[in-house]
C-alpha cells in the first residue's frame, strides 16, 4: 500500500475491510417538526447516556434563579427529543411560545402542580405525568460537527405549542361572568348548562401584577386565571397553564377587524361594557358615525354605534355576546368539571370599526415573513443558491379610511400605516432598556374587500436584512405595524427610540401590533442532489448580537426585568460570528465585523 494511499484509508487487516476516513461534515441544515418526546435543562442531562431522564428516572433540581449568574440559572441550556432525535438548545435560547417567550429555565420554572413537583416541563409525552395531549415543538438549525464522528443537532430558533395549527370554532352559547367560562357549540341557541358536544373555552389571562398597569390584580381581557389546585400530586394542579397565556401587550382576543374584545366581569362591568355591542349589529362603527361614503363597490353602508349618545366608546374593550361565531385556540386542560380549552387566541367574527381619523384606532398583524439574507449579490450567497429578499405582511386595522398609493377608491392623505423592525441594540444600549424601531416600508396595498386588510407584499430588495442603502442590519426577531400621521413618520431606514401613545382599553398601546416574524426564508441549494446551504443564523442579529425582552421576576412577581440573552452557545454553525452586529459595512465591500457576510 503506497504512503498516499495510507493517508486516506484506514485497514481492518483482520477482516480484510478497507474503511475511508470521513470528511467533515460541513454544517447541515434541519428543520424538525414532531410531538415532545422528552425535554430537560442541561444539568438535568445524562452526557453518559445522551439522554434526558425518563418517566420514573430521577431528575435534578431545574437551577435556583441567580440574577449574577443569569447564563446559569435563566439563560442555561436545554435538551430536546422529538421524533427520536436530541436537539440541543442553546444557552440564551428565547422559545417563542403561541403568545409570548419564555426561555427553557422558564419553561421550567413556570410549570405547575405535580410537574414542578417531579423537575419537569410537563410538556414531554416521557414525563412522569403525562400532557393530557402531546405538545408540539418546531426546531430550526444545522448539524454542527466539532469532529468528523461528533456532531450534533443544534437549534437556531424554536418554537412550541400543542399543535401549530390546533383550532376549534362555533356559536358561544353561553357566557358565565363569574368564571369568564364560553360554552361553544354548533348552534346560537342559548343553553343554561355546558355540556358535550358544546366545548368549555375559557381564556388563559393571567393576573397582571405589575403596579404600574392600569388592569394592575385583573386580567388583561375579562377575569384573571383562577388559582390551580394547591395539592400538588393532583394531575389537575397543572392548569391553568402560564406558559400558553394570551398576549397582555398585543391583542390575541379581538374582532376580525383587531379590536380588542372581553369577556365581560358582570352584567355592568365598566372595562368590558355591554354598550359596546349594540343589539343586533355584527358589523358597525365605534363612534356617533357611519363611515363615509364612498365606500368600495359591493359594500352596504355600515351603520355608526346606536346606541345611547356616549354609550360606544373606542377606547374601552368591546364584550363577546352570546350568538358570536368565534375561532379559539389554545390547550387542553382539565378542573373538576372536566376538559376544557384554555385559551390563549380567541377571534370573532365581528367588524367593529373605529371612527375614521379618530384616536384611538386598533390594528393588527396575521402574516409575516421575512427572507434571511438579502438581495442577490450579497457576500455568502453563491450561484448555487437561491436567495430570498423578500417581505410580506398582512393584517387589519380598525380605521378603514387610513389612505394608501392603492386605496379604492381614492382616499385624502391623512394617516397611514407603517412597518418597523423592532431591535434593541446591546452595543448601544447594553441594558436593554431602550428598544428602537426601523421604518422598513409603509403598508401600501389596501384592499377593498374585506374591509380594513392591508398588505405589503415585495418580493425583492425588502430592505429588512439590508436596508435600501445597502447597509447591513441585520434580521429581525420582531415587526411592528402602526398608524402614524405623515408629520410623525421617520425617514425610511432612520433608527429612532420606540414611543408609546397613552394606554386605553384596560391596559393596551392603541395604535401598533408587535408580533414576532411568523416565517423565515433561508438560502436553498438549486442543484439536486448537492449539499443543503447551512441556515444563515449569522444574520439574524438577535441571535448574534444579543437581544432583550421584559419578563416578571421570578424573585417577585410584582417586579418586571429587562433581561438580556447574548449570543447562542453553542453556536448552530461551524463558525462562530462575532458577538457584536456591526452595520458599517456597505455592499458590496464587506465591512469589519458584519456576521451576514462570513
């Protein structure tokens, strides 16, 4: 055997077997989807076994919160299993939940009952006490290889829910004020009691603790969560889950049009007031009048508020009746009565509009998505890829009359809807505390049908990763959408400190929507068959640079922190970028530092 030749093979002279050393892998894109098989944080993980703890297994502890050892205890690492693979998430891992984030510690942390009680989740069909039905986790990330025969599975972005796409709909039935209890069911008639095939909802709202809100010891959008069952083994003692509650800052319980809605305290309840639903209207304005004519072709006039002068009034919440057909979602969960659905999205079928040019105005976000990379030509997206650039958001708004360049028929420039990306800047503002916004684009497709939906479709030079300048930014993790007059609109690209209107409706910013992106495009490979391009995490600048979100202390629910994950570790990529997203750069040079071009 020549030298050349030993160099790249290696013998198994017993067996007369001939074996070539393996190449390194280069990083490998996966995106897994599959039910929770089991989950565990880091110190909780068996490296002997590569493996979580199982059913009657011991587990340790989950770590005692620490605010000076925060990479530890709050930002600490975690395993998943799903669909037989173990996925490692990393350290400053923030999950995206169906209405808020929480990291795996407070996955955790946040578990109740008898999961807290035996260190888990209780999100994992290999847990002691078993979901009522299984959870659902979606992964995205690359196979990193630190060896040719050491790889492994490591998440950029994950998410969970049970079920992504788990949805009931039906006629509420009946509402009862003192438990905030719908019964749903497939008629209108009215039903004293709740009983199959009609289905208990009853939203997951918990009790807003911070002093400083005006819905302060109450929920955010009808009674707070009652207290779960205080003995422990009790599998009941789960729920109400925190971890899969409504969004208390962005409306998840809305009319179709955005406006937020309740589910009234009493038959008076000053928060959720009856006078908001006028008898017999589906369809109406929140204010003394009709909307203006002209209206689009194929619409009948919608009518204004009639009741009593001074009864509608838009900057309260508008109550669910019985009669609304609604789509709901949210977990299984079961009390002393039985099953139910604790709910975190709750949407009627309802067109409540707001007067035209009047404050406040409600809107809101459906569909987002953004391509990871930038336009063609950018460093690291070669002819064998495909690239995408593009933006799409889709949503409504309370205020129908907000001009467009599109509006049918022609509208009076007055206010209009915008597009931001939200960030909050480390290398600026280490603390976390001041979040920016980055006018990305203005909304300018509104359609005439259905009434109220705006659109913003482009599909190249979206201007999101790579601004209209060609400078780098960076993706972003969220997207706001927000009525602005023309005099308040910041230059496109313009970074400017995020400002909030005055609060109404029990606690909500009127005006914008915060979401996070629902869908990102990653590079794909155009050559069958060839190696898969790695999902490009580098340019997702929070996930780089750091990010920053509000979180109730766990110390004292009273307290709200900033806190500020940094960079992945381990990273989901062979190279790990640099720390620090920096948008000097411009194209096509590459700039000192900026992670998209590495």
């Amino acid at each position: 055997m020549n030298t050349l030749r030993a160099a790249v093979f290696v013998s198994t002279m017993s067996l007369g077997i001939v074996f070539p050393l393996r190449a390194a892998v280069p990083p490998t894109p996966f995106q897994i989807l599959g039910h929770i098989q089991n989950f565990c944080l880091n110190n909780q993980f068996n490296a002997a076994t590569n493996t979580c703890p199982k059913e009657a297994e011991p587990r340790s502890p989950i770590p005692a919160f620490n605010a000076a050892d925060l990479a530890n205890t709050l930002f600490v690492s975690a395993k998943i299993v799903v669909n037989g693979v173990t996925v490692t998430i990393p350290r400053n891992t923030v999950v995206v939940m169906p209405a808020t984030y929480l990291t795996p510690w407070q996955i955790f942390f946040k578990a109740q009952g008898v999961s807290k009680a035996n260190n888990e989740s209780g999100l994992a069909l290999q847990d002691k006490v078993p979901p009522l039905a299984a959870f659902e986790v979606a992964v995205d990330g690359n196979i990193v290889c630190v060896t040719p025969s050491t790889c492994d599975y490591v998440a950029g972005l994950v998410h969970i829910s049970q079920q992504g796409l788990n949805m009931g709909a039906g006629f509420i039935r009946s509402i009862n004020t003192a438990s905030g209890e719908m019964c749903v069911g497939n008629d209108n008639t009215p039903v004293a009691t709740c009983v199959a095939p009609n289905a208990r909802v009853q939203l997951n709202d918990p009790k807003i603790n911070d002093t400083t809100d005006p819905a302060v010891n109450d929920g955010r959008y009808g009674r707070p969560n009652p207290a779960s069952p205080a003995v422990a083994p009790d599998p009941n003692s789960r729920f109400p889950d925190p971890r899969f509650t409504v969004d208390q800052g962005n409306p998840t319980v809305h009319a179709l049009t955005g406006y937020p809605m309740c589910v009234p305290r009493s038959g008076s309840d000053p928060r959720c007031p009856a006078g908001n639903r006028p008898t017999g209207l589906t369809t109406f304005v929140m204010g003394p009048n009709p909307l203006p004519a002209p209206l689009p072709p194929g619409l009948g006039p919608i009518p204004n508020c009639v009741k009593a002068a001074g009864s509608c009034v838009q900057t309260e919440q508008s109550p669910f009746v019985v009669g609304d057909y609604i789509n709901y979602q949210g977990t299984l969960a079961n009390d002393a009565t039985g099953l139910y659905i604790s709910a975190h999205t709750v949407v009627a079928n309802v067109g409540i509009y707001t007067e035209a040019g009047v404050d406040p105005t409600y809107v809101t976000q459906e569909v987002s998505l953004i391509g990871t990379l930038g336009p063609q030509g950018t460093p690291g997206c070669t002819t064998t890829m495909e690239c995408q650039d593009r933006l799409k958001v889709e949503g409504f708004t309370t205020d129908p009359m907000i001009s467009s360049p599109t509006s049918r028929p022609p509208r009076a420039i007055s206010r209009q809807i915008n597009i931001y990306a939200l960030d909050v800047d480390l290398t600026v503002d280490p603390t976390g505390t001041a979040p920016t916004v980055r006018r990305i684009a203005r909304a300018a497709d509104f359609r005439a049908v259905p009434l109220g939906r705006f659109r913003y479709i482009l599909g190249k030079n979206a201007g999101v990763s790579v601004d209209s300048t060609g400078v780098q930014r960076g993706v972003t993790r969220e997207l706001m959408v927000r009525v602005d007059t023309p005099a308040a609109v910041p230059p496109r690209n313009a970074i400017v400190s995020k400002v909030d209107s005055p609060k109404v409706a029990n606690g909500l910013v009127p005006g914008q929507f915060i979401a996070p992106v629902g869908e990102y495009i990653f590079p794909e490979g155009t050559g069958l068959g060839d190696p898969q391009p790695k999902l490009n995490f580098q340019c997702l600048a929070f996930l780089t640079a750091g990010w920053a979100l509000g979180v109730e202390d766990p110390s004292n629910a009273a307290n709200q922190l900033m806190i500020t994950p940094g960079q992945l570790a381990p990273w989901p990529d062979g190279v790990v970028p640099t720390a620090t997203f920096d948008p000097t750069g411009t194209l096509p040079s590459a700039g000192t530092g900026v992670n998209c071009r590495n």
